[in-house]
C-alpha cells in the first residue's frame, strides 16, 4: 500500500515513465460539484508535473490510470494517500511504461454514464482478458476509454 510509502520509493525509481494503476472507495455523498473540483486540480497539477492519465468513477469506487515521470508519480500518490475525499487506496500495479496511454489528457473522466466497468467484466471472460486478471481487465477497460 502506499500509506508506508514502499509503493512512492518503488515510484521514485523508476528512471523515465511510469505508470500506477489503483482503486479507492469514494467518500460517500461526494457531489457533482466534488467531482469538478478533483479534476479540476488533477488537470492543472497534472499538467505541470507532466502527468497524463484516466480516472474512472463507479458504484462508488474509483479507478485511476497515472502515468508519467515516476518522481511526479510519487508526489501524487503521496497527495492522494491523505486526500479525504476517497479512501481505502489499493494499487493494483505499477511499474516502467514504454509509452503514455493518454498522451492528450491530464486527466480523462469518465463515469456509469459514459462507459460501465463493471459491463465490461460481465463481457470479459470472451474478451481478450485473462480470467482472474482484475487488474488487467481494468487496465484493459481505461486503454478502451483513451480510442
Ligand atoms: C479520486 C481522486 C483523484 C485525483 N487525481 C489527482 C491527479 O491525477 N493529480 C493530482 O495532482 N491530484 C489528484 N487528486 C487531488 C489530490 O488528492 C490532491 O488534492 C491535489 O493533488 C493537491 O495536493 P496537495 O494538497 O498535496 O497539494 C485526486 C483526488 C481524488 C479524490
């Protein structure tokens, strides 16, 4: 996890791009307006770290594809870890990238309305996804967000 902070030193080394793949469980209650807010800080903060990426909200949880330097990585990881609009953060992978997903996007929002996760793993035992992968399968359902 990333609160003992092996997950942003394991971040900090990674030499060029990133990536970090995690989950959280939405603070509940958390509004529209919440949600402009998240993103609107992400976007910019994002943007001078040099971080792109996707953040997916649904049911209640949160999916969130980072990607770029590994030092600006860590410093969101760590900024997320005390955020209390969300909790109970799982990284579901990270590691080196050999290149950006969403390179036009500091930040791709999507939600139930645009595009469901969890239709997409009722689907995902014929797709190309290998059964038991959750990460994968979720890895798999933002890259389809990036086309
Ligand atoms: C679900 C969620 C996703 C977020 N995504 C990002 C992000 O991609 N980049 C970012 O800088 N902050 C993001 N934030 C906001 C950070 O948690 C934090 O509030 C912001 O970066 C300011 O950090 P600071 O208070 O340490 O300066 C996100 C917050 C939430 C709840």
């Amino acid at each position: 996890m990333t609160s003992d902070g092996s997950a942003s030193d394991e971040l900090n080394r990674i030499g060029g791009l990133g990536f970090v793949l995690y989950r959280s469980t939405a603070r509940p209650g958390l509004e529209t307006e919440d949600m402009r807010a998240i993103l609107k800080a992400a976007r910019s903060r994002n943007q001078a770290l040099g971080l792109t990426g996707c953040l997916h909200h649904e049911d209640g949880l949160f999916f969130q594809w980072l990607e770029g330097p590994g030092d600006g990585l860590a410093r969101v990881m760590a900024s997320l870890t005390h955020d209390r609009r969300h909790d109970d953060i799982r990284v579901l992978d990270q590691g080196p990238l050999d290149r950006r997903r969403f390179l036009d996007w500091h930040m791709r929002f999507s939600d139930r309305d645009h595009a469901s996760l969890m239709d997409w793993f009722a689907r995902s035992d014929t797709a190309t996804v290998h059964p038991g992968d959750y990460a994968g399968a979720v890895v798999s359902f933002l890259m389809s967000l990036a086309r």
